[in-house]
C-alpha cells in the first residue's frame, strides 16, 4: 500500500514521541523499585535522586551529549539546527521523522543509564556527589561510548566496532551494562551499607521497606521497555515497519515472562521459598537481555533468553553478596551482568552480528565507562566527599539530605 511522504513522517514522528513518553515513564519505575527495595529512612532521598537525575540527563543531553553522540567532528551544543525543518531519514525505510523527536527519544535513553546507578548506590551516598556524578555521566560518559555505537565512530581512531559486526538494538550494553559498570565503580569506592556484612564474612539481608512499590515499579518498567526496544524500529509507517515493531513487541514481553518464570523457580530451589525480590529482577534480567536483539528470535527464543537472564541474575546476586559488594537493588546484576549476556545471545539469532564484535564492543564500554567512572568518583571523594557519616546513615539519609521523611508516622519523624 502506497502511503505519502507526509503521513508517514507525521506517523513515525508520533511513534517516536509516544515511544519517548513510554521510556520516560520507566523513570517512574525505577523511582518505585528502588522506593520500595530501600528501608524506610532512606526512601525521600532515593525518590528526590530519580526526578533530579532525571532532570540533569535532560539538560546536559541537551548541552553537549546529544552532539558528542551523533555530531562527531562538526558538533555544536545546545541542539544547535535541530528544531529546524529538516527530516531525519531512516535507512531502512523511506518514511522520517522529525529531529527532535529523535533527540526526545534519545535523551530518555540516557536517563535510564544513571537511574541504574541510583539504586546501586543507594543508602550511605551524599545526594549531590551523586548528582555531580550525573553531570559528568549524562554529559560526556554515556555520550562518548554512544558516538562509537550508535553514532557510529571510531574508537578513539583505531577501530569501528560496527565495522567489527557489533550490534546491540536498543541497549544492553550501551544503556544497561554502561550504568552498571558506572554503578560498580560508584559502589566499589562507596563500600558497603553498615552491617550488611560481619567481620567473620556473615551476609546480613537488609529488606526494602515496601514490596507492593517495588512490584508497581517493575510493572511500570515492564510496559515502558515496550518503547525502549519497540521505538528502536525508528520507524512504524510501513507494512514492513509495523511487522518488526509488533514482533518486538511480541518478543520483548515473552522475555520478561521467561525471565520472570526462571527467576521464580531457581529461588525456590536454592531457597525454599518463593522469593519475590528475585521474581521482580529475573522480570528485568528477561528484559535486559532481550534488548540487545529483540527483533530476529522467534518467541520461544526470546523466553529461552529470558529465562537465562532469569537464572543468571539469581546466581549473580548470590555472588556479588559473597564477594561484599553491596548492591540494595541488584542492578549491577541485572543490568551489567545480563546486559553482557544480552550482547552475547545476540548472533546466535542475528547473522549480521559476530561474536568477535560483541565481544570487543562489550569490553570496549565496560571499560570507557568503569573507567572514566572510577576517576570521577575518586575526584568527588577527595573534593566534596561522597558517603555520609555513620551517624547519618543510621539515622537514614532522608532527614540529614533531605529534612523530609517518605514515612513520618511509622518512622517516628516530627510532626
């Protein structure tokens, strides 16, 4: 069927804003799971975290980030030129859409990134370490390991990964797996949440203070990853265009269910109990590792990959408690870890993919981001400090960063 230059670009122009809204909305999301997987005292700081850093991503994405990630040489801050009239094509179709919703849909992209570090971190960090943090992370981090993926250049001039056959999406690597190593970093130099680990290697749980949030919050991810990796398709005009976005669609929610059911009985085995904290991340695991390539596997491919994410998550966080890095959310886990797993099931569906490519793609962001993260941290430790006396944080870091309390009634805050 015949469709007009202009309908289809007024087509895919909405697609990419609704698209846009549905992962904006994931910043919802992660605000009630990492709400609900933090003990009470902590819970107005954790929440003023997501809708400041939420705020910064959009600003620096718009100052420099956006132009560091697609300008290469020629970049100009402050989206220079692109709210004019010009159309964005898409490759691989003859419908376009306008620029700024292609830097609408991006920029929400990048706020994922740092709100996976929140909930790593969560508990004993100073809130504006953490939010200069989201500066240097949202501004120039994430946006220069983007110009080498989705951008498309060079790695520092030595070598392309795309032309290495590497292929991630919609972003477990660049997105996840590149929040996560900026969370490893952060909790490596941050150190563990005051008695969660004994001097005799004794792992004490220290529960979330609400499950119903932290299961409204993943609920929310779970429908805002339908535009994460069905916006990726960049385009929805066309027969063919609808086609791949109704199989991401299709294959995005059968991961999360495999990685839910997976998650669900492991626990079950290693524990004896059904454990919904691990339900709620094998839900993500699933998620995470589909988004690297959720248009080539059939269904039941994309719930055997989500299932693996399922069962690599349990084991993950198991392990990352053994070793004493301290992760209240398990993002490094679901994020990091499965993101790395998502990049590798990518070619054994996608035969425009190597392993060669997502192997050095995947090394290649881990260790930009890690890196350059662990520098930051470091320089923020020594200028301003970033963990909050011990003091503070037995009393909760809601009153002394934010003079609030999420729970005053059951916390026995002022009146």
């Amino acid at each position: 069927m015949e469709i007009t230059f202009e309908l289809g670009y007024a087509l895919d122009t909405f697609y990419f804003l609704i698209c846009g809204a549905l992962v904006m909305w994931m910043a919802a999301g992660f605000a009630m799971l990492e709400a609900g997987l933090v003990r009470a005292k902590n819970t107005t700081e954790i929440l003023t975290k997501n809708i400041a850093l939420f705020a910064i991503a959009c600003t620096m994405y718009m100052v420099c980030g956006y132009g560091i990630m697609y300008g290469g040489s020629d970049w100009v801050p402050f989206l220079g030129g692109i709210t004019g009239d010009g159309a964005t094509g898409v490759a691989e179709d003859p419908a376009t859409y306008a620029p700024s919703a292609d830097f609408f849909f991006q920029v929400v992209f990048v706020a994922t990134a740092m709100s996976i570090v929140s909930g790593a971190v969560a508990e004993r960090m100073k809130l504006w370490a953490f939010l200069a943090f989201a500066v240097v992370m949202t501004g120039f981090i994430y946006p220069m390991e983007g110009a080498w993926t989705w951008g498309g250049e060079a790695v520092f001039g030595l070598y392309s990964l795309g032309d290495l056959g590497f292929s991630d999406f919609a972003g477990s690597g660049i997105v996840h797996m590149a929040g996560a190593a900026a969370a490893l970093a952060g909790v490596l130099i941050l150190g563990a949440r005051k008695g969660k680990y004994t001097a005799d290697g004794k792992i004490n749980a220290i529960p979330g203070a609400n499950l119903p949030l932290a299961t409204l919050g993943t609920f929310i991810l779970w429908m805002g990853w339908f535009g994460f990796n069905g916006g990726s398709v960049l385009a929805t005009a066309t027969v063919e265009s609808a086609n791949a976005v109704a199989i991401v669609f299709m294959n995005t929610n059968a991961a999360a269910a495999g990685g839910t059911v997976a998650a669900l009985v492991v626990a079950r085995i290693l524990f004896g109990k059904a454990d919904l904290t691990m339900a709620l991340n094998g839900a993500l695991a699933g998620l995470v590792a589909i988004t690297a390539e959720p248009s080539t596997p059939t269904p039941l491919q994309a719930t055997l990959f989500g299932a693996l994410g399922g069962i690599l998550v349990v084991f993950s966080i198991v392990t990352l408690d053994k070793l004493k890095i301290d992760d209240p959310v398990g993002a490094i886990s679901v994020h990091g870890v499965v993101g790395l797993l998502g990049l590798i099931l990518v070619p054994f569906t996608n035969d425009g993919s190597t392993m060669v490519g997502q192997l050095v793609g995947a090394l290649t962001i881990f260790l930009w981001v890690f890196v350059v993260s662990l520098v930051v941290w470091l320089a923020l430790k020594a200028i301003i400090g970033i963990r909050v006396s011990d003091e503070e944080e037995f009393d909760g870091v809601d009153v002394s960063e934010c003079g609030l309390e999420a729970y005053p009634d059951f916390t026995g805050g002022r009146s």
